[in-house]
C-alpha cells in the first residue's frame, strides 16, 4: 500500500451523523419525495450543493486543535447513496485527502444508510458486508432497519475491525422501541463474538448513531463487555451532549473500542483521548437554541446548517 513519506504520529477515527445527505433526484425506491426540488423542503441543487459545501469543511477540520489531518477513518450516517458520498469526498474542502468509501444500499424505507470514509494512504480494505438488522412487528412482517456496515481493513499496516452502525430511531418512543436497539446491539455483539474467536486479541472500533446514550439498556447490557471500553460515558454532561431534544442533551454518537487499544507496542495505535466536536461555528450561535447543532432543517424549515448532530471523535496514537 502506498503511503507519503511520513506518517503523522496521531490520527483521528470519527463518527458524524449528516442529516439527510440526499441528492436531488427521485429514486422510485426510497421514501425519498420530502428532499427534491418541488417538495415542501423545497431541496434545491444549490441548497444540496451548500450542505456538501458545508459538511466538507466541518470534516476537514474534525479532530483536536492540533490535529495535522482530517480524519483517517470517518464513519457516517443517514446518506441516501454512493452519489452523495462521492460528492462528499470530491468537494473542495476533502479532496486533498484521497477519501474512497465502502457503503452498501440498505433496506431503510427512507433509503438512508452508513458508510465508511477512509485515507488510502493510510488505510487499506480487506473485507466489507453490510450486517442486516432482523426485526419483526406483531404480525411477523420484517420491519426494515439501517443495516450495520463491517470493514476489516489495516490501519498503518494494523489490523482493525470496524462497525458502522445507525440503530433504529426513538421517534415511536424511546421504551417503545428499545426492543429495536437491544437488537441491533446483539446483531453486533454476536459478530464481536465471532471474530474474538477467529483472531487473537483483535483490535476493533464500534461507532455510531446508536439513538441510546451510553448508559442505555442496549448499549451497557446487550454490547458492552469486559474486552469494551467506551470513552463517550465521560462526555456526557447536562451541559454537553451530540444532539440536543426538548433542551436536553443526549450522547448517541458514540465510538466504542477494545481495551487492548490501551496497549503500548510498536507499530500498532493506541487511545490517546475522545471528545465531542463541538466547535462554535457548528453550533447556533443565537436564539432559543444558541449551543445546539447548526441543522440543515427545524422540521420543514430550511435553516441552511451542518446537521443536527456534533461529530464525535477519538484519538489514536501511531506507535512508530
């Protein structure tokens, strides 16, 4: 694998929620009629064009003050295909960067989906598949989910294994549709399980939108074990969270990883710190929600943000 001559000794692996990256186009498949042009939204190429725009610019800078990069690895969620995604990478701010991605079309009715960003010079895909969600309503009919993406790929010639997840929403309730996220994180459990038994002491990275905060049900009882070591716990505060509902914080962007991470051996990374990437010019800088998320839209208001979701991110050190 190609990569420059020096490989910068820190490397940020962020998760961002894009809020309805779609394009302009109707896709008879998807639910996709409230993001064109003649919809209520109103999703016009050049309001389509100033969102890439900005989501370019918020990744470009994502990571601690001193970071040197954008980030190495970037799982995303809520994109509508490898159009948008492409656009994404291509952009002005980020095609500096080298990004490829691994996206798979998941069975959502919205059409939303995860992918995987990624530096080629610094990473370097093995394997991919996109992990499906099974959930069933009363009647036994599938209920269709945002499936989970898993990447093996080596990370400055490391071996990592990460998951891309977006469980299902609250938008029912949160007590309601918990039985939804305990699934999705017994779907990801099982295939932690699989590779802890196929591989010794595997490096591995879970993030996402998983619409739980880390002390929920589904994250501390249905995927969190001994071998787990979750960073987001400290983050949360009443006066810090990734999103914002009813004036309330929540953290349900979260990056989750093996402790083995806290290990100090040459050529392999190292945790260094997380943190929620909250800088001012994502935020609202006036108003009722002043220090919430900047978004794109407040229902069908066009505000013309970045998403209504802060980045999270953690640090790794490349151990030369």
């Amino acid at each position: 694998m190609e990569k420059k001559d020096t490989i910068h000794k820190y490397h940020t692996v962020a998760f961002y929620n894009l809020e309805n990256l779609f394009d302009t186009e109707d896709d008879k498949y998807i639910l996709d009629n409230d993001f064109l042009p003649q919809s209520d939204r109103n999703w016009t190429p050049k309001r389509y064009e100033k969102k890439i725009y900005k989501l370019g610019s918020a990744i470009a800078d994502l990571g601690p003050e001193d970071a040197k990069n954008a980030p190495v690895l970037l799982g995303v969620a809520e994109v509508e295909n490898k159009r948008v995604l492409n656009d994404l990478i291509e952009s002005k701010q980020l095609s500096e960067y080298e990004y490829d991605f691994v996206h798979y079309n998941s069975p959502d009715e919205r059409g939303i989906d995860v992918g995987l960003l990624y530096q080629k010079k610094y990473f370097e895909v093995l394997e991919s598949e996109s992990i499906p969600i099974l959930l069933y309503d009363d009647e036994g009919n599938r209920d269709f989910t945002r499936d989970t993406l898993y990447v093996k790929g080596l990370l400055n010639n490391e071996p990592i294994h990460v998951f891309v997840n977006h469980w299902s929403s609250r938008r029912d309730g949160a007590n309601e549709t918990s039985h939804k996220r305990i699934k999705a994180a017994e779907t990801v459990r099982e295939k932690i399980d699989y590779i802890q038994s196929e591989e010794i002491d595997p490096h591995i990275i879970i993030m996402g939108d998983f619409n739980d905060d880390p002390t929920s049900d589904s994250v501390q009882r249905h995927l969190m074990d001994t071998s787990l070591y979750n960073p987001m716990e400290k983050l949360l505060t009443i006066y810090k969270g990734s999103l914002n509902y009813k004036g309330e914080w929540n953290l349900f962007d979260q990056i989750i990883f093996t402790t083995n991470f806290f290990d100090y051996k040459k050529n392999t990374h190292s945790f260094a710190s997380a943190d929620i990437f909250d800088e001012h010019f994502l935020t609202q800088w006036k108003g009722k929600y002043k220090g919430n998320p900047f978004r794109t839209y407040a229902g069908r208001k066009y505000l013309g943000g970045y998403s209504d979701h802060f980045p999270v991110y953690i640090r790794l050190k490349f151990n030369s």
